[in-house]
C-alpha cells in the first residue's frame, strides 16, 4: 500500500514527521513517498500543487496531509496561494466527503472555554461537503455591476448551487455514517432563505426514506450555530453544504478546546481519502518545537480505518493516544497546570512508547 504523504507548510513538517514515525513502528510494510504541497510546492516548483505532488497522489491508496499556508505567500494572486493545494487536491481527487469528528478526551475537559457540564463526553461527526457549493460555482469574479441598485459599479461574485447527485451522495455518506453511531442525524442548511439549500432538504429528506432506521432532523445554519455552543452533546452526526461545514467545523472544533487533537478525513466515492488534521499551518510557531502532532498522528489512525483497512492499528494508535493523555503529558496548547509540558517530539516519542 503506498501512502503520498504531503507535508506542506509552517508546522506541517515537524506534525507530519511524528505521524510518519507512529506508522512506522506499527510493523506494517506501507510505502511512504513525500512532495512539496502549498507554499512549499510553490517554492520549489513555482505552483501550490505541483504536477508531481499531484500524480502521486493520485497514484497513492491515501494521503497523509499536513497543513498549507504562511504568511510570505499572502500577497500572490489567488490561484497561486497555498490554499489552493488542498482546494485542487480536493475536487480534482473527487474528496466529496469531509469527516470532522470533534471528541473531547476526558482528560482535556479542563480545555473547553465551555463549563465542563455542557462538553464532558462530547462525542459528534460533521460531515461536510467537499467539492461543490459558493466555494467552487461558476461564474466568480469581480465584473461591473450588470444590474441592480448598484448598476455599473464594480462589484465580487460568487455562485452558490449544489447539483442533485452531490446532495445525494454525501446525503448516503451522512446516513450510512449515522447507521454506525447513535443513528441521529441533523441536516443544516439555509432553506428559508436560499434556493440552493431548500433543494439541499428536499433531496436530503428524499434519501432519508432509504434510512427509516436513522432519525433525521433539519436545522438552519443560525440556530445550529446556537445549539453548538448551547446544548452541543444533543448532536450526534451533522451534515451540511461546503461552506456552512467550514464554518461551523472550526466552531465544533473549539468546543474540545483543542483544535490540536482534531484529525479528519476526505474521502471519494472509494474511500481513497486524504487525511489531515483539522488545525492548519500555525506559521507563527513553526520550527519551535510546540505544535501539537496528536490531530496528525489521530489522522493516521483515521487513515489505516477508512482507506488502508487497517483498524486494528488504527484502534491501536488511539489507544497509546488515551495512554499519553493519562499520563499528563501535554503539549503547549492543550497545557494546564499538574501536568507535564512536552515539546512535538516527546509527544510523539511518547504516542511510539505507548504503541510498544
Ligand atoms: C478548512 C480550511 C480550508 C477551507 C482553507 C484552507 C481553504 O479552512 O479545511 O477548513 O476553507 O476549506
Ligand atoms: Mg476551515
């Protein structure tokens, strides 16, 4: 099995290289293959997503991802930033389904901003699409004002829309992910606003009569913004378009108080997939030592589950994750006093010797 991996920018490197290390000592033979991705393809190659980056990871059965982006590449024109590595790897590997589970680790409740009451056992899957929505409708742009009260003025533009089969199939991807968990699913969407997502809820109320076993509730983006904070453990699965998925994916994430331990994965419609951690590049602490590699090395886990057919590894990774947890260990940002303060290499020296 042949794995791309893509370490990227800023902390992507030194969180990658932990991870690399945790898959090695699994005694399992994987072919490891790296390429510069993001600022760093850009760089090298002059292009976010180089040709080669690209071809291998369409070779490869999965990816592992760093993060991309730092703060010398800002001022390029769009279709040259680093984001557009992970955007261009997402549509043109047909990643469709985003998972972003946001758990908070018993021994981490002390992190949330919320009162350990409204957090303790948090456990909830969003499932977001990936490859469609405002983030990729045609046209786009910035044109004159055609019409409208601002007529002949310049104006930006983007287009939302969602074609029935992508509402469909990350509507499958969402029950069937449902089925394995607490069988509860919440779509949220925008319907009494916008077109795009009143299509979104006829077609997801549609699907769902495929899943009669799976309770189905739609929510609007707003009042599922609210319930987040609110009362968020009455979420099991959630399903939403693109750019609501963004938005309410980091939101869920803060809930654990620690985007550093989120992993996620992006699958196609064969479950090849990339996984990356939910945090992105944090160019400010880069190269110091302090990133946290757990949401990395838990995308690994994530990865030998989904695309590798590995859960027994997977389960197994978790675990010496659980175990370092216990035994105090914390990287800066998950930091609280009475327990030990690592750097990014002890962590994932300690995840290696509690994998042994
Ligand atoms: C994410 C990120 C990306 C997104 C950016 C880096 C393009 O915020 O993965 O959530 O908006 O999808
Ligand atoms: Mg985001």
């Amino acid at each position: 099995m042949k794995i791309a991996i893509l370490p990227g920018d800023g902390i992507g490197p030194e969180i990658i290289e932990q991870a690399v290390n945790v898959l090695n000592a699994l005694g399992e033979k994987f072919e490891m293959e790296t390429a510069v991705v993001g600022g760093a393809g850009y760089a090298a190659h002059g292009h976010p997503l180089p040709d080669a980056t690209l071809k291998l990871a369409q070779e490869a059965d999965a990816i592992l991802f760093g993060a991309v982006g730092d703060y010398q590449y800002d001022a390029l024109e769009r279709s040259l930033r680093p984001e557009q590595a992970i955007l261009g790897l997402r549509k043109k590997l047909g990643l469709f389904a985003n998972l972003r589970p946001a758990i908070l680790y018993p021994e981490l409740a002390g992190a949330s901003t919320l009162k350990p009451e409204v957090v303790s056992g948090l456990d909830i899957l969003i499932i977001r699409e990936l490859t469609g929505d405002i983030y990729f409708g045609q046209p786009r742009g910035v044109r004159t004002a055609p019409d409208g009260a601002f007529k002949g003025e310049r104006e930006g533009f983007d287009t939302m829309r969602y074609a029935e089969t992508e509402i469909r199939r990350i509507a499958h991807v969402a029950f069937q992910t449902a089925q394995k968990r607490d069988k509860r699913l919440t779509s949220v969407d925008k319907a009494n606003v916008l077109e795009t997502f009143q299509f979104w809820r006829d077609i997801v109320t549609d699907v769902h009569k495929e899943y009669p076993d799976v309770a189905l509730e739609h929510m609007y983006v707003d009042n599922a913004a609210m319930q987040l904070v609110r009362a968020p453990k009455k979420f099991d699965v959630i399903v939403t378009g693109n750019m609501f998925g963004d938005i309410l994916s980091d939101a869920a994430a803060m809930l654990t108080g620690s985007i550093g331990m989120l992993p996620s994965a992006s699958l196609d419609a064969n479950n090849k997939g990339l996984y990356e951690p939910s945090h992105g590049s944090a160019p400010d602490i880069a190269g110091k030592g302090i990133a946290n590699p757990l949401a990395t090395i838990l995308s690994a886990a994530m990865m030998l589950r989904y695309s590798l057919n590995k859960a027994e590894q997977a389960d197994r990774i978790e675990t010496a994750v659980k175990k370092v947890l216990g035994q105090g260990l914390r990287t800066t940002d998950i930091h609280e006093s009475g327990t030990t303060k690592v750097s990014t290499s002890e962590m994932g020296q300690a995840v290696l010797k509690a994998l042994a």
